[in-house]
C-alpha cells in the first residue's frame, strides 16, 4: 500500500470491469469467529504431453471464506509426479508466508498450525 504502481492499478480496473459484467457474480464471505488458514494444492503432471509442462493450483481459505487461489500452467519442466507436487507445495507455503505477514501488519492473529 505504500508503494503503488500502474500494474496495482491496472488490477483494480481488471477487477472492477469483471464485476461490471455481471453484478450477480462474486464470492460469498461467511461471517466467522474462526481465524484458522486451511490450504490446499495439486499439480497435474501430465496436462500437455508435448511440453510436459506441469500445472499447479492452490486454494486458501480463512475460516469458511476463500481468499486466495490460483491456477498456473509453469514455465519448468518436471521429471516425475513427485517432483510436479512439491513445486505446487512450494508455491502455496510462499502464499502462505505472504499472507501471514499480511495479517501480521494489519494486527490480525492467526492460529497455528496451517494444514496443508
């Protein structure tokens, strides 16, 4: 927040012009006392048998309402399923280590340990 530029910009238009579509689209937040992060990730190795690139996907939640996920076909190539699901774990613990610095700055407390 104290350092903005045009992509941070160029993300809130994006979002903005997404709800303008459809006003009925969103997420649903649910009101809860549970400030308890639950993450989860998968990897698909064998999405594209030419380039072997793996995609990874996360999701993260806080209490019952989503707050982060992602979707990424990767630039690397991986050499086996094992090695595919341990790069989409390390995407989703650097995730994690965002948001928990996040939540730390605006003085929100978190219970530990997240399950991934």
């Amino acid at each position: 927040m104290q350092d903005l530029r045009e992509p941070h910009l160029a993300a809130a238009l994006r979002v903005l012009r997404y709800l303008l579509k459809d006003p009925s689209l969103g997420l649903f937040m649910f009101a809860s006392a549970s400030f308890k992060l639950m993450a989860f990730c998968d990897s698909d190795w064998d999405t594209c048998p030419n380039s072997r690139r793996l995609v990874s996907e996360f999701y993260i939640s806080l209490g019952s309402s989503p707050i982060s996920w992602k979707s990424k076909k990767q630039t690397s190539i991986s050499l086996s399923s094992a090695e595919a699901v341990y790069r989409s774990m390390r995407r989703v613990v650097i995730e994690l280590t965002w948001l928990f610095r996040l939540f730390d700055d605006l003085s929100v407390s978190i219970s530990l340990p997240t399950s991934l």
